[in-house]
C-alpha cells in the first residue's frame, strides 16, 4: 500500500485541561478522532457517507503512548497514518507540539453492516478509490 497519511492542526483550549493544567489524558482520544475525521474527509469518504452506504466502522482497539503533556494555547499537530485497509481499518497517529512529539497511538476499527450488524472485511469500494485519488 502506498504512504497515505494527513496533518490536522488543533489547538489547547481551556475546557480541555485538567486540576493540573495539562490537557486531560482522555482528550487526546478526542484529537486523534477529530485527525481521523479529517482523514476520510480529505479521502472524500467520512463517516456519513459510509453510513449511508450500509457500513459503520467502530473502534474495536486503541492504544496510546503519553510522551509529554500539552499545555494551554499548544497548537497540536496530529498526524494520521493509514497502516492497513483490509480486514480491518489501522491507523497510527503522532500528535506534535512544536514539532517534538507527544503522543503516539494506534487504533483499529472493523468494518460493521448497517443493516445486520455483521463484520463486513473488505473495504467500500468508495473508500479504495478515495486513497487512490488521494495519493495521485
């Protein structure tokens, strides 16, 4: 499979910080959805689309690596990288602030029937043809 990843840029703000002044641990879960959100959206194929088309594609596996905390006002820089397709949707992300990294992790997402809610192991057609024009 070809390189494909994007860059989605985020910024601290106050209602993400914890008693310490540091972003609660649990909003870089939040990041890497907004940089995975981003990611299908440059892929012409989010999550509505797919939705639409009969498939959902939930999260079945994350795991983080906390590196260093990010601060009130940081702009985060949260790389996403599309690792696997098929069977299943891995990607990995490194979240930057000033371009020394802060977090990495991965996540894995199956492929689910709207209408059954059966495991679906092959990706949309619509989704391949999107990396591909992504990549060109």
């Amino acid at each position: 499979m070809k390189h494909v990843s994007s860059k989605t840029n985020i910024k601290v703000e106050f209602y993400d910080l914890d008693p310490m002044n540091i972003v609660w641990h649990g909003n870089y879960v939040k990041y890497l959805e907004a940089a995975r959100c981003d990611f299908f959206e440059k892929l012409n194929y989010d999550y509505m689309q797919m939705y639409n088309d009969g498939i959902m594609y939930p999260i079945v596996k994350m795991d983080l690596k906390y590196i260093k905390s990010a601060r009130l006002g940081d702009i985060l820089t949260v790389e996403c990288i599309l690792k696997e397709l098929e069977p299943a949707i891995i990607l990995k992300y490194n979240i930057y602030s000033d371009g020394e990294k802060i977090l990495s992790a991965n996540s894995m997402q199956i492929g689910v029937s709207v209408k059954t809610g059966e495991s679906i192991y092959e990706a949309p057609q619509k989704l391949k043809e999107g990396i591909e024009k992504f990549v060109q």
